[in-house]
C-alpha cells in the first residue's frame, strides 16, 4: 500500500474503532474541526460570521452542518459547493425494557434499525454504545464499554437443532436475536446498572437512552497486499470520514462550501436530524442574510451551486453476476462511481454527470459508473431530496463495496485515499 493511502486509511480506521454511534462521530468530527480552527455555532444563538473561516453546528448530537465562505469565491458570485453523507449504519437499538432474564440468562430486547443483514450478527463479539439522559435536570453522557469491550454475543441454535438452517436462514427478531449479556445470580437484569455504572450515574436517576450494538472486532485490513478493508460501517461513515478530512485539509479548494453529515438516512431521512428536514436551506439562507444577500440574491445562489450526495456504491460481486448489469463492472480500487438511474432513485443529471467527469479527470482521479440491472429498482439515496429541496444540480457518488449492510463490510483502501482526493478538489 502506497505511503499517502495507508495514511489516510489508518486515519479512517482511527475514527471508526472509536465511533459507535453518530453521536461519538458528531464529538469526534467536532474535535477535528476544532483543532483545524473551526469555530462551533449554535443554533439558538446569534451569528457572527466571517470570510475564510470554517464555522460548524451540531443539531442534537448527531447533525452537523459545517460551512465557509471563501472572499475570493462568494455565493454570489459562484454559488455553495454542497457536500452530503451520513453517519447512522443499519443494526440494533436496545428497547426501553432493556433486558430480561430467561432459563437464567440476561438478554437483550432489541429494535432492527434499518434494511440490515440479520445472520452477521449472530455468534460474534458485540459491545453496546449510546447516549442516555439522567437526573430531573436531564444531564447527558455517552456510554460505550471501554472501547470495544465484548458485552453480548448472540449464540445460534445447534445445526442438530434446526437442521434446515442453511437453507435461507430467517429469524424471528422478536424471540430469536437476542444478546446474551450476563448470568445474574439474583435473577434480576443488570444490564442496565452496567451501563449507568459505566456513565457515573445512579441507575434510579436514567431518564432514557439510545443505545446500539456494534461489532466489537476492529476494523482490519484484508488482502496480501492490504488492497481491501474490512470494516463496520463502511457505509456509509467513510463518506463522512473522507469529507470532514478533506475540509480540514490544507490543501482544501478555495470555494465556498456547506457540509451536511445527516443522521436517520437508513430509515427515510424523516426527522429533526435527517436529510429530510430543515437544516439545508435554513443554514444556507441563514448564512445568505448575514452577507446581506436578499431573496431573490439566495435563488440565483441556489441556480449556481452543486450538490455531492456522496452514498457508498455496489461493487460487482463475482459470485453474484446475475444481480448486477453485465455491461457496467463496478469493481473495488478502481475509483469513485457516479450512481445514475432513470428513475430517479439517484439524482444524477447529464449535468451533473458531466461536472463530476470533468472534476475526476481534470484531478487525475479514475472513476466508474454504476447503474442497477433493469430487473432490480436498487436502493435511494439522500440526493433526489436534497435536489427536489433546493432546485440544486445533485450528483450521487460513492466508493464502491460489498457486503453492504452487513455487521462487517468490504471496500478498497485506495478508494478512501482518491474519494477525500476529490473531496478536496470540489470543496
């Protein structure tokens, strides 16, 4: 692996073994920001912004829009260069009722949290991290064991037991995944006390809480030549990742620009936090009237800027041709993909095709394309909102990968490496 890609790598790698939750990526991503010099705004408070400088704001813990205006490319003039990702990932939050105690062992009762691969988590290390709310004050804390600490493992039934198991495995998530967490000798969970222990806090005084499992192993790098990376939330934290690395980048593009880091993109975007609600235009309108642009001024900057909904991307998998269409191999290593579909699940233009080539090309950056095959719909992604919201030129891109939504997922080292390359070119 080539000295700057294993750089950037390890530093990716370095932010996912330490964030579990978007939560630990918003105070993760804040510190990097802070240490570039970016300066923390609040929404319930007044603005004062200047040019050149880069301002951040966290919208319940887990939103975080970050933004500068450059003096030598104002809005006005040139319009945003508007970057979007997310950093929730599929899997499963712990209901309120936490835990029960069945035959003896304490187990966890979970929710699925978005379109998730069910039998990777079972018979593997997971640990369990969140936030929780306390006190009649409602004070807040992060919880996560110790970093990686293994608390749950959720066992499978015996192939002597259920001897049809690899025939199409399916699972009633309500009864069968369950974590097993511990053996009380009084009968009683203790799951709960754990976690308060854990936040330094009295069990009575916990208001509420969102928790959530993670694979407990590290994120690795695969393959005899470290060319692959296996990974809990590839998808889509790399994305995030790549972007916030490349805006604290000195290299960084002299644009003006806005990030949006979205929560809630795995279960339609619907809500306080997600790509569905207000951040985006009322930031960027916000911004507008501090620089004294009027209505109709905010509308022209809207008509001249671009949007980067950045989303991982399929690879081609060889073992499942048929799933893919034959004349478009997305393969890993191999650069950024364009994402396009008619029908509108991607909100790709010919324009915005286009401007995202000429970027690539012009920045010595390879790229791919991705299409569905014409039987399968595919998934959706954040940029036709994004688009639809603000009448902005949207292009959806991504690294390409497999296993995607899997407890563990598989991408190339050298996509990271040119995805924060471009990042930093259209930013």
């Amino acid at each position: 692996m080539k000295h700057d890609v294993k750089r950037v790598c390890d530093g990716f790698i370095e932010y996912i073994d330490r964030c579990h939750t978007p939560y630990h990526s918003a105070t993760y991503f804040s510190e990097i920001l802070e240490q570039a010099g970016a300066c923390r705004l609040y929404e319930e408070q007044e603005w004062d912004i200047e040019p050149d400088r880069i301002y951040y704001v966290v919208r319940n813990g887990t939103l975080l829009s970050v933004f500068r205006i450059s003096s030598e490319n104002m809005p006005l003039q040139s319009g945003f260069r508007i970057a979007a990702a997310h950093h929730d990932v599929p899997g499963f939050h712990v209901k309120p009722a936490v835990s029960t105690v069945d035959g003896g062992y304490e187990r966890l009762t979970l929710e699925p949290y978005g379109g998730l691969i069910h039998h990777g988590w079972l018979d593997r290390p997971l640990s369990c991290a969140g936030r929780i709310y306390y006190n009649s004050v409602i004070g807040t804390d992060f919880v996560d064991f110790d970093l990686q600490k293994p608390v749950a493992v959720i066992p499978s039934a015996a192939i002597h037991m259920v001897p049809d198991v690899n025939d199409g495995a399916k699972f009633d998530l309500q009864t069968e995944i369950r974590p097993f967490v511990g053996q009380p000798e009084e009968g009683c969970g203790e799951f709960l006390r754990y976690v308060a222990d854990d936040a330094g806090v009295d069990v009575a005084d916990i208001l509420s809480f969102d928790m959530m499992l993670y694979d407990a192993a590290p994120a690795e790098y695969v393959g005899i030549n470290e060319e692959f990376i296996s990974s809990p939330g590839l998808d889509d934290c790399e994305m995030a990742y790549t972007l916030i690395s490349a805006i604290t980048s000195t290299e960084l593009a002299d644009n003006s620009f806005a990030v949006f880091i979205y929560d809630h993109e795995e279960c339609g975007s619907a809500s306080d936090r997600g790509a569905q609600s207000n951040m985006l235009p009322d930031l960027l309108e916000r911004i507008c009237r501090k620089f004294g642009y009027n209505r109709e001024d905010f509308s022209r900057i809207m008509a001249k800027s671009v949007v980067f909904s950045a989303d991982m991307a399929h690879a081609t998998h060889p073992s499942y041709m048929g799933k893919s269409d034959p004349n478009t191999i997305v393969s890993l290593n191999k650069g950024p993909v364009v994402k396009i579909n008619s029908n509108q699940s991607y909100a790709t233009s010919v324009a915005g095709s286009a401007f995202f080539k000429k970027m690539c090309k012009e920045n010595g950056i390879p790229y791919q394309e991705y299409v569905n095959r014409s039987t399968s719909r595919g998934g959706r992604t954040i940029g036709p909102m994004i688009s639809a919201m603000g009448g902005i030129m949207t292009v959806d891109i991504g690294n390409p990968m497999l296993a995607m939504h899997s407890v563990r997922e598989f991408g190339g080292t050298e996509d990271i490496y040119q995805m924060r390359k471009l990042f930093k070119a259209f930013l």
